[in-house]
C-alpha cells in the first residue's frame, strides 16, 4: 500500500472517530519515546553514530513539556513506556523525566548503551525506574566495544548491573540482529555480565520514516540477506533454550514468514496500543511511518490507526503485537456483547490470528510474567535487608 493510499484511509479513520463510531480499546497502551539525537557512541550500525551527521541539530525533549504531556498519554491508556535516543543517558533530565513518568502512573524503562550508568543508576532507581536495557552488540567484548567506539564499557555495563541488582532493577541486554553476533557464545558472556534476560531486534534498513533513524542504511553489518535473517531467526529460537530471551517464538514465526515473503497472521497494534514520540513531541505510528499522526498535545482528538500493516519487521512493535492481538479481540467482543451487538462479538473473536495470539500469550507471557514478578519481590526484599 503506498503513501497516498494510507493518508486516505487514514483521513477516513480520523473522520470516523470524531463521529464516535469507534470506541478505543481499554487495554493498557506502550510508547517509546526519543529523548535526544545525541550518542556518545559511534555504532556502525546506527544513524546516531557520534561520527554521522545529525539529521539537523542536537535535540533535549523538554522536561517541562513532556510533563505536561504525561496526562494525556494517560487518557490514552499508556501505561508503559521506553525513554530512548540517541543515548537517553546524555540528556542532563534524565533522572527528571523518568520522576515525571512514574509520577504519572507510567512505567518507565530506559534502554541505554551503559556508559554513564554507574553515574546515573542510583538516580534513576530512585526516580522509579522499573525496566533497563543494555544494549550488546556482539559476544565477544572487545568486538563489542570496537563497534561502539568506547574502550572500557565492558566494566562500565557490569559495573551498572551489579548497581541496578541492588535496587531490585532486572536488566536485559538488547542485541540488534547482525553479522557480529554469535549466538551460541551469548549466553556465557551475558551471564557473565549479569543479565536477567535478553531481546533482540530486526535491523531495518529504509532512509524514509519518522524523525529516529536508528538504523544507518549504508551500514554493512546489518544488510543481511533472507537467508541470513532465517538463520538468525532459528539460531535466536534456539538460544530461547539456554538463556532467558523475551522475543515470543510466535514473533519470530511471524518475522520469517515476513521474510520468506509469507502472508502474516497478526496485524500490527502501531497508532493503536502501541506509539512512538519524538524529541519533538510529535507522535507517529510508529517510527517507521512516513508522517506523524499530529502534536502529542493533539492526541485526545486523534483517532487510533487500525489500518491493517505487516510492512516491516521491527521486533518490539512484532512482539506486542503477537501478544496483544488476541487480548484486544477478546476485550472488544465482551463490549460488543454488553452493547447487544452479537454479530461483532463473534467478527471479533473470529480475525486472523487470534487464536495463534492467545496461544502465545498463554504459553510464554503469562507464565514470564510470574516470573518477573517473582523476582520484583525477591529484588525488593533483597534491597530493604540491605537498608536494614
């Protein structure tokens, strides 16, 4: 479906909103938000290299804005959000706007490449900090800190995990998909370093989209082939044995069948359940969406994007969507029920994956979930015997 297409549509789905034919799901929303253009590293990989040229100049969301901002996402039932860069941890409020997000009632995660963490964990914990990921580039450290232009971050990030443990924060190394990574030695080197857990993400290669380039086109490491994705895909299915992987293996199901050109079963939830929110305080489908959907200012007027998109593979807006789908057809149908609206109950529950969703909520989600659980207590109890 091409530009012009997916802006009719879209008009008619904003139309269709303002006339209160299209009732908002209840469901509890995510967003990730760019704080800054601004990195300290100089990944291969990335368009926010310290070494590239920034797509115009240095940007700081403003904390005051973005405060202001926070009842509104509220409203839109975003319960979750992911402050993210460039580097999150150059931002001289970083610790501020993750104080205004728990204040808010959202729970705030920060994904971060480490360097500054020993400086900024302390504070950030105390601020509410409830999820924080690493990111790891390869197994091997040394490669590691080669792609990142940062000699010594490997006892930087240890250094911040053992720090983060100590407040009852999990850590989860986030890996990007690409020619560094060795899947089979991975589970040594990040238990070594300390992490509970471990997402990947699919490298995405367009220059069009919104304002976060995260991935550098040109960048050899990520312009893998079909068949080096699928060997990827099996080789991450495969570690989901020996180490705690957060990618559901429905999403990676489904990313194959996007790369073997398949039908896919799960539409995306972007401009829906899931958002994406610049330095700007613009907010976008997702960031892969070539316009944005208006000002975050403008949100309570904003209808939700439901068209139906498979057009990438972007692995956090993949996994949500594997795991909320059938949630939100199941939610749908009990308000058409209570709406004496038999036939749409039924359409509801009766969509394209929805079964597989379900499944994969009820397989891995839920039981993760108690786990996660599980251990947030056993992390709070370990931090008050330590303030005793």
């Amino acid at each position: 479906m091409d530009t012009t297409e997916r802006t009719i549509k879209w008009r008619n789905l904003r139309h269709a909103e303002a006339a209160g034919s299209e009732p908002r799901n209840p469901l509890p929303a995510v967003c990730d938000v760019s704080i800054t253009n601004v990195c300290n590293a100089a990944c291969d990989f990335c368009g926010f290299s310290r070494e590239k040229k920034l797509a115009g100049p240095r940007r700081y969301l403003d904390p005051d804005e973005f405060a202001r901002a926070l009842p509104i996402l509220r409203r839109r039932r975003i319960r979750y959000m992911t402050l993210q860069g460039g580097e999150p941890l150059v931002h001289p409020e970083i610790a501020s706007l993750v104080a205004s997000a728990t204040k808010a009632g959202i729970q705030c995660g920060v994904i971060t490449n480490g360097w500054f963490l020993p400086r900024h964990i302390k504070e950030l914990a105390a601020a509410g900090l409830k999820r924080l990921l690493i990111s790891i580039d390869s197994a091997d450290m040394r490669e590691h800190e080669h792609n990142r232009g940062l000699r010594g971050l490997e006892a930087r990030i240890r250094e911040g995990i053992a720090q983060a443990h100590t407040f009852g924060i999990e850590v989860c190394a986030s890996i990007t998909v690409s020619r560094l990574v060795r899947y089979e030695l991975l589970p040594e080197t990040l238990s070594r370093l300390g992490f509970d857990s471990a997402v990947f993400s699919y490298p995405r290669r367009e220059a069009f989209g919104s304002s976060s380039l995260v991935y550098d086109e040109n960048s050899t490491l990520v312009d893998l082939s079909p068949a080096e994705l699928l060997e990827a895909l099996s080789a991450i299915a495969q570690l989901k044995k020996r180490f705690r992987v957060m990618d559901p293996s429905a999403a990676l199901a489904e990313v194959a069948r996007f790369v073997r050109g398949e039908q896919q079963l799960i539409p995306c939830i972007g401009g829906s359940k899931y958002f994406y929110i610049d330095w700007n305080l613009d907010i976008w489908r997702c960031e892969a969406w070539p316009e944005p959907m208006g000002s975050v200012f403008d949100l309570d007027r904003l209808p939700d994007n439901r068209e139906p998109c498979n057009d990438c593979m972007m692995g956090c807006y993949r996994h949500a969507s594997v795991l909320m789908h059938g949630a939100i057809a199941v939610t749908e149908s009990a308000y058409a029920l209570g709406r004496g609206e038999f036939r749409a109950a039924v359409s509801s529950l009766f969509q394209r994956g929805v079964a597989y969703s379900l499944w994969a909520l009820a397989v891995e989600e839920l039981p993760r979930a108690s786990l996660t659980s599980l251990a947030g207590r056993t992390g709070a109890r370990r931090l008050a015997a330590q303030n005793e």
